[in-house]
C-alpha cells in the first residue's frame, strides 16, 4: 500500500518544470472504490450487531418459555441439570452479545481537517492527489476495520452455537 507522498506527506517541494507539464492523474474510481467498501463495512458492522441482539432475544425467550414449562412439571419441582446448563449459555450468550455491541472506535470517514491540510499542502494536482491520498487513507481504515469485523464475526458464531446448545439443553429437559 502506498504512502501519500511528495507534498501531501509534507515533504519537498514543487518542481516548476514538472508541475505545469505533468498531468494530473485521476484517483476518482480509486476513492468511489474505497467509499463504497467503507460503506459496506458500515452495513455489515450494523448487521452483524443486529444479528446478535436477535440471537439474545431467541435466547431470552426460548429461556423464558421452556424454561417456564420445565419448572411447572409436578413430578420435577426442583430445577434440572439441563435447565441449568441452559441458564449458564443464556448467561453467556448475554455477556457475548454485550462485547459484540459495546461500542468502539471504528473510522469509516475520514476528518476534513486532515483533507484541507492535503490540499492546502500540495498546489499541483490538487484534486488528483487528494483523492489519492484519500483512498489510501480508506484503505488502511477498512483494514484495520476489517480486523475488528472478524472478531465480531466470531462473537456472532459463539452466540449461534451457544443458542444452539441452549436449545439443545432446554429441549432435553423438557422430554426428560
């Protein structure tokens, strides 16, 4: 991955010979790129999170209700092992979902304060080399944003298995 360089970077200076014959290359499909996939990370951020509050509320209910049958049995009034387990992987499918949601800094912008001191920075190619600089900017937050989504990612599968088990282990119970 490139680095902004030249003037952007806050280096050099400008060559007169070469700043008024060089064109300006276009970085405007490389920025629209970077956009659009900071974008689609935003959304699939969003969703995973919804995925798990989702999860939480099966969970929840599933607790609740089989848990509730479970208990009004008249020939088992004291709680079962299984019933247990399964309140122990709804207590873990709370402190999961919590992690997953709790809040953390995550770009998918980028400061204008940084954008206007690329441009007052570098007089040529204006234009061209902020988008430029601005894609690669993109770029390393939605690697470094990617990061975090995996983790997430994870945490949304132990949710689903931790559901699973806890329906396994509620199920169970109440057939026993």
């Amino acid at each position: 991955m490139r680095e902004p360089v030249g003037m952007a970077a806050g280096k050099g200076t400008i060559n007169p010979t070469t700043a008024t014959t060089a064109a300006p290359r276009d970085y405007t499909l490389a920025l629209e790129e970077a956009r659009r996939t900071l974008d689609h990370q935003r959304d699939d951020l969003k969703a995973l999170r919804d995925r798990a509050v989702a999860i939480l509320g099966i969970a929840s209910i599933s607790a609740s209700v089989a848990g509730g049958l479970s208990t009004t049995k008249s020939d088992h009034s004291e709680v079962s092992a299984w019933a247990f387990a399964a309140g122990i992987c709804l207590a873990l499918v709370i402190a999961v979902t919590l992690i997953i949601s709790w809040p953390r800094k995550v770009v998918f912008n980028q400061n204008s304060a940084t954008i206007i001191k690329w441009i007052e920075l570098d007089k040529p190619n204006t234009t061209s080399n902020v988008q430029r600089n601005l894609a690669i900017f993109m770029q390393k937050q939605y690697d470094h944003n990617a990061l975090l989504l995996e983790w997430i990612l994870r945490g949304v599968r132990v949710d689903i298995a931790l559901l699973a088990a806890q329906l396994g282990l509620l199920g169970v119970d109440l057939w026993r």
